[in-house]
C-alpha cells in the first residue's frame, strides 16, 4: 500500500502537481486534490449516516462511490485522511475519525439480553433467532468486540471465545493435534459447537486442518497463553 500521508498536492491551486506513493505517482491538481479529499469525507459520511451501526464503509465501495479505478490510489487517500486525523483506516473498512456505533436504548437491552443468555450457557451459546435478535444489533455487538460469529446461528461471548482459543492453541502445544472429538470432550460440548469452532479457528489460520486433525496455524503465535483472564 502507498504510505502514510503520502499524496500531497504539489503547486500551487490550479497547477499540476505530483502525488507520490510507493508504488505509483500520480498527477493531480491542488484543487483536484482537495475536491478529491472532500468527496472522501463526505461520502464516508453519508455512509455512517444510512448504517449507523456499522463500524466502517467497506474499501472496495469506498473507492466505487468515488469512481477511482485504482485501489493502490483509494489507498492513498485512506492514509492521508488518516495521517491527517480525518480518517481511520480498520483494515477493510474505512470510517471517520470520530464515528462510534452506538445502539439507541431499546436496541442496547436486546444486546446486552442476549449477553446474559450466551454468558449463561457459554459453551452451548444459544442462536440469535431463539430469541428474535435482529441481524443490524448482531453485526453491531460483532463490530463493537462483544460477541465472535463463528457460523450461521453460532455466535460466542467474545470473552468466552478468547478463552476457548487461548485453550485449544494450549492443547495444541501439549498434544500437537486437536479433533472434533477432543475438542468436545475437554470443553464439554456438543459436536456442532465443536465442528463450528474448529472450522472458524481454521478460517483465522490459528488452527490448520489436515485430515480429521487440526494442528497449530500460523496465527497461533500471536495468541498468549498467560494473558489476563477475561471477564464474562
């Protein structure tokens, strides 16, 4: 990706001027530029604005609803409004540097109703749909780090999924190898939980899969075993 800040407009308003990267250089007016950078915000914006609970405006759209071909270039200006604290790049979303999602109260109990429920039975999280949860309010407790969505209608405290990583990358430097079964029977759950934890930790490298075995990922790495205990 082009670096930090690295589109700057050169000249002055009205001429040429050269916006560099690390990868490309690109010719843009300082007018240009600066009309470029508005319809940025403005467009990040008006996304917050029809999906207020969405964490960020996917980049492949960010850069569609702006009409770049480039994403090297849709990159550049994600990093420029980010080095100039308009902009916070999330990875595959872009957002505004002050956006928060923020439930209003009705929408906020459903959350934190059906916390209670997931923390109540941990291991053997209930469905959303047991208990009429909307797709909007999940993606939102999602976005805001409460709850991990492993498969369609299996969804885990996000404290007690930590917790559950944290033990199977454990496993795994103890035995080298983890199965369904295994993985049923240390944490005492049904198949479909494990099959369904498996094949997510799988999809995020910690895990990897060869036969009927998973082995250590190389995401595992990344997961400390002696962290602090999470509150659930």
């Amino acid at each position: 990706s082009v670096a930090t800040g690295a589109i700057r407009p050169l000249g002055d308003a009205g001429t040429p001027g050269l916006a560099t990267g690390t990868a490309a250089a690109y010719l843009v007016s300082a007018d240009g530029w600066l009309r470029l950078r508005e319809r940025a915000l403005a467009t990040v914006a008006a996304h917050h604005a029809g999906y207020p609970l969405r964490l960020g405006m996917p980049k492949e759209e960010f850069r569609r609803r702006l009409g770049i071909a480039s994403p090297r270039l849709a990159d550049a200006i994600v990093a420029s409004g980010a080095h100039d604290g308009d902009l916070r790049d999330l990875g595959h979303l872009v957002a505004a540097a002050g956006f928060e999602v923020t439930m209003e109260p009705g929408r906020r109990r459903a959350a934190d109703a059906y916390l209670a429920l997931l923390r109540a039975v941990p291991l053997a999280p209930p469905a959303p749909a047991t208990v009429a949860l909307d797709l909007d309010t999940l993606g939102a407790m999602a976005d805001l780090g409460e709850v991990v969505r492993v498969a369609e209608g299996i969804v885990f405290d996000a404290a007690v999924y930590r917790r559950i990583e944290r033990d199977v990358v454990g496993l795994l430097a103890r035995d080298g190898t983890i199965t369904i079964a295994s993985f049923r029977d240390h944490f005492d759950t049904s198949r479909k939980y494990a099959q369904a934890v498996l094949e997510h930790l799988d999809s995020q490298r910690v895990t990897r899969r060869t036969g009927d075995q998973r082995v250590r990922g190389p995401a595992a790495a990344a997961i400390k075993l002696d962290g602090p205990e999470d509150d659930a």
